[in-house]
C-alpha cells in the first residue's frame, strides 16, 4: 500500500487516531466485518456480538476464560440444585435480580425489565436471529412460526414459562435442558422495558406481540440506540463511516471500567490493519496469521496467539439425494464417468474412501502454519464429548483405494466420476481443504475427476437449500459451550446441516435427544461417545481442524482476557 493511501485511510477512519498514540484512556479497535444493528434480538453476527456484551448485561456471565465456570451478573447467584434455585426436577430456575443497578439513561433495573427483555428475545424471532437459542429450552420449539410463516406459539404460555416472583425472575423449561444456563450467560441481553417501550418497541402486552413477530431490521426503534446497563454505553454510531463509539458507564454497578473510551472500525484489508498497528494508529485487531511473521518481532506489538475457539472449520459434507433439476455439478448426472447419479454419496464405502484421502496433518502444520488441533468430530477440545481416544479417519491412501474399489460393487472404480466439489469465495482455508482432497483422490484413478467451484456466500446459502451440490465445505462456530450446540446440527437429522445433507440415523436422534436433557455430565458424556461412534461408522462429514484465534495488540494494552465462548472481547478489565 502506499503511504499516502494509508495516511489518508488513519485520517478517515479513526477519528484523528494519528494523535492518538498518548492517549491512554481510548482503546481502538479494528475489526473485518460490518455491524448489522444494535437491536439484541437481532444480533446475530460475530462482530455486533463483540461490542454487545460490553453494553448489555446478561444474567450470568462465564467467569475469565472458562468455557463451563459461570458467575453472578444481574443476577446475585448462580442456581444450582444445592442452593435451591434449580428445582428437583430441573425445570425451574429462579434468579434473584440484583438491586441497585442503573441503565445507562439512568432507570432503576428491575425484575420486569429482565422478564420483558427475554420475552421479547423469545417472541420477536427475527428470521436470521438468535431466538432459536432460548425457544428450544423454554418453549421446546425452534421457531414461534409454523412452515408456513403462521404464529404457532401462545403468548400465555411463554408469559408463564418467564414470570416475576418478588425480587427474583423464574424460568421453567419445557424439559430438562443440560446447556441451559451456559445459553443464558451468553443471550439474552437485558434492555429497559419502560426506554424500549417509549422507543415504539412492543409494549409487552399480549394484545401486541404478534405486531412485532420477525420485524425487519431498520423497522425496529432499537436499531441504532442502546440502553443497558454494562460497564460501557453507546455514544454513537456512523453507519456510513463504519464506526461506533462506546465510553464508560462511571456508575457501572461492579466499578467504573479503567478506559474511558472505545472506537470500533471496521477495516476489511487485513494488510491495513497490519500497517496500522505498525504505526501506533490502532490498539487491537484480530489478524491474518500470513501476518504473525511480520508482526511477531516488531517494536511495541504483541501477539496472543493459538487461543483456543469453539468452532470446527473447514468440514467437508456429502449429500446423500442431489437436486438433479438444471444442476452444473452433477456433470452428465450419470454413471459415464462424466457425472453422477442423484444418490452417488448413499454408499458408506464410497464416503469412507474420501475420508481416507484427505491429509489432516498436513492441512493443519502446512496449510494452517500448525493453528489449530485436529479434529476427530464435531465438537472441540475443552466440551465434554472431546476425548483423544475416539475412533478418527487418518490419512491412508491404500485404505481409500480398497474403499474405492468396494464402492457401489465395484463401479466407481471400474467407470470413475466427475463431480463439482463447493467451497464460498470467502473461506480462504475451505479452498485449500477442497484442493488437498481433489489433488489426492484423482491421484488414485485417472478416471476420478472433481471440479472446484467457489461461489458467493449468498449462492452457496441458495444452493445449500436446494441440496443441489453434492461433495461441499463448511464450517461452524458455536452459540454456546456445550456438545449440544455441535452435535446438533451436524448429526441431528433436523439439524442444520445435516438437513442439507439429508442424513438421518434414529439411533442418533435419540442419543442426542437423551443428552440434551440429562443433567448428569458422566452419563451425557457416554451418550455422546455412543453417537461419536455411530458417526465415525456412518462417515458423513470430514471432520478436518478446530482453528485457534490470534490477537494483535499494541505494548502497553493490558488486562485482556480471552474467552473463547464470546465472539468478541470483554473489555471491561482492559487498561493502557
């Protein structure tokens, strides 16, 4: 880039950051994508995820960086069965609502507004939001709305699912739900009802509620406004600009935070970002690990580098009955060896010799410079599911040409293939797992032949839906810490992906059922181990790494805290 360029983008984007270098009350924060609003029912992306939870209070909060260690937040204690707040059944769960806590535009918290808050998390399913997340335990259900886009849900049910008891709010689940607190320190983000309310969001009544089902995003009056009661309050956002300003909330009700001010940009060219903190111009970034070479020697940066992240990414998926109708990646869509028939993949054999071909070592010390740990199933290290000793796929190019040959009696050896193999523009990693498998399984038989497709993130969304691609890459980060929120939409047969795949196996339906509402760790971790195995023998995804992060910071950033459960940093211990 040249220097004038850079000079021009630090003066544009960072509020006179050039003159920032000796200010040690502003944090600057730079980061890649674009928030989507500042409504917290509709905030569902990574990067409004990271500045919301510096301005919302939840009622319970992951304690530093423990994955399963929960403390107090709006609420004064954790439940449990030992304290009395979990009932013996495991259905209800009280939380005494701390007092004394103030919302940024100086209301008093109450258990109502923590009532109304999840209410209206709960009953305004914004298409593309998170509701799913607390429907699931408290309603049973993943969607307010039916198939056809009717409400199927009733007002008085959820009004006595989430009720005020005194000084305390209390919860009953629809079934025992094991991840259910682990949900609830990470959404449902609290909001003044009576600020909402004069804002021209649902009043909180019954006879209103269906107005405000899955509204659009700029319709909502919370859109562009905040008023929680977290250590941080918005100040502004510039939408055009690509900017937000939080400063903090002196009467935060744990003690004022130690920096004053934060600005988050968003600045998409990773080789920017490097330039900028290079030069002083911005605190904090997430990087390219192309970067980590550059950077790890230079004067006043420092890096946090492998931290560990609740996400499996690249897997690659088989789709068992392809959507033939005008479809490119089928090829002749039949058994010429210039196509594919629709249900190529239903052969177990077939599946296991391209687990066989991928080199997971390789990947992940060449391709991903060693960041990372293998994976061996859904979920990664530090959940209850995740033990070294479970059957995994090895790179064995002997075993890939015997599963080969057994495939379909024989004819995909004999006959060979070609096939349109899918990765989105946008997944740099995707690509490189997608060439490591092609370059390996045509080296087996010079008949075998895969082409290599990216499209854009909103056609492979498109063709995802319309099962019309037949070997693709993907990856997931998850909501919340537990084995569930993996093990779901994997292996689950309504679970996202495996939906798109069109896999089902009733036996792991029911131990993912079982599970989910087993509050015994020792007996759910058993489930998950039975449903690992049924996996491994069923071979329907490729399971390849579980990427750690990397955090550039300038010398002189202290206090910073890395969770992998939040999809951001809490700021609020940071200082310079």
């Amino acid at each position: 880039m040249k220097k004038g360029l850079f000079v021009v983008l630090c003066a544009g984007l960072l509020l006179a950051a050039c003159a920032h270098k000796e200010d040690k009350e502003t944090l600057l924060v730079a980061h890649k994508g674009e928030m989507q609003s500042l409504d917290p029912v509709y905030s569902y992306d990574g990067v409004t995820q990271g500045m919301m939870l510096n301005v919302y209070d939840t009622l319970l909060k992951f304690k530093g960086s423990s994955m399963t260690q929960l403390e107090p937040s709006l609420s004064t204690q954790v439940p449990s069965a030992e304290n009395g707040l979990i009932s013996k059944d495991g259905l209800t769960y009280t939380f005494p609502i701390r007092k004394g806590v103030r919302f940024h535009h100086g209301e008093e918290l109450t258990p109502e507004d923590v009532r109304y808050s999840l209410l209206r998390f709960l009953l305004s399913d914004v298409a593309g939001g998170p509701s799913s997340l607390l429907l699931e335990p408290i309603l049973g259900v993943s969607s307010t709305r039916d198939e056809k886009g009717k409400i199927a849900v009733s007002y008085k049910e959820a009004a006595q699912a989430v009720r005020v008891d005194g000084d305390n709010i209390v919860i009953t689940l629809k079934r025992p739900f094991a991840p259910f607190l682990s949900i609830l320190a990470r959404w449902g983000y609290v909001v003044s009802k009576e600020w909402a309310v004069q804002a021209g969001a649902w009043d909180g009544t019954e006879e209103t509620w269906q107005q405000f089902n899955n509204f659009s995003k700029e319709s909502s009056p919370l859109f562009n406004a905040m008023n929680g009661t977290g250590p941080f309050k918005l100040v502004r956002w510039n939408i055009a600009g690509r900017r937000l300003q939080l400063a903090a909330n002196e009467t935060y009700w744990a003690g004022a935070p130690k920096l004053k001010n934060i600005h988050l940009m968003t600045v998409e060219e990773p080789s920017t970002v490097r330039l900028m903190l290079e030069a002083g111009d911005v605190d904090v970034a997430e990087i390219s690990p192309k970067f980590i070479s550059q950077l790890k020697d230079k004067p006043g940066v420092k890096l946090y580098d492998n931290l560990p992240r609740l996400r499996t990414d690249p897997v690659i998926f088989f789709t068992l009955n392809v959507n033939m109708q005008a479809n490119p990646d089928v090829g002749s869509g039949k058994w010429d060896g210039n196509g594919i028939p629709a249900d190529f993949f239903a052969d177990k054999n077939l599946r296991k010799a391209f687990e066989y071909a991928f080199d997971y070592d390789a990947f992940l010390k060449e391709s991903m410079e060693g960041r990372g740990t293998r994976a061996i199933g859904p979920a990664p290290e530090g959940l209850m599911d995740y033990d070294d000793s479970f059957k995994r796929y090895h790179f064995d190019l002997e075993k890939s040409r015997e599963y080969f040959k057994k495939a379909w009696g024989g004819k995909v050896w004999d006959t060979g293939f070609k096939l349109t193999m899918t990765y989105n523009t946008s997944g740099d990693m995707r690509q490189i797992a997608s060439e490591i498998l092609k370059r390996n399984v045509e080296s087996l038989n010079p008949k075998f032949k895969i082409d290599l497709r990216g499209v854009t993130w909103a056609s492979f969304l498109e063709k995802t839906a319309n099962r019309q691609m037949p070997l693709w890459t993907r990856g997931w980060v998850a909501d919340y810490a537990d084995a569930h929120n993996f093990y779901f939409p994997f292996l689950h047969s309504n679970g996202r992906y495996a939906l798109a795949q069109g896999y089902k196996n009733p036996q792991v339906d029911k131990l993912i059922e079982s599970a989910v509402v087993q509050t015994d760790p020792a007996k759910r971790r058993e489930m998950y181990k039975k449903a690992h195995n049924l996996m491994y023998e069923d071979a329907m995804q490729i399971y390849t790494v579980h990427p750690t992060g990397l955090w550039a910071m300038r010398e002189g950033v202290e206090g910073f805290v890395d969770n992998p459960v939040y999809m951001g940093i809490y700021f609020y211990p940071m200082y310079k």
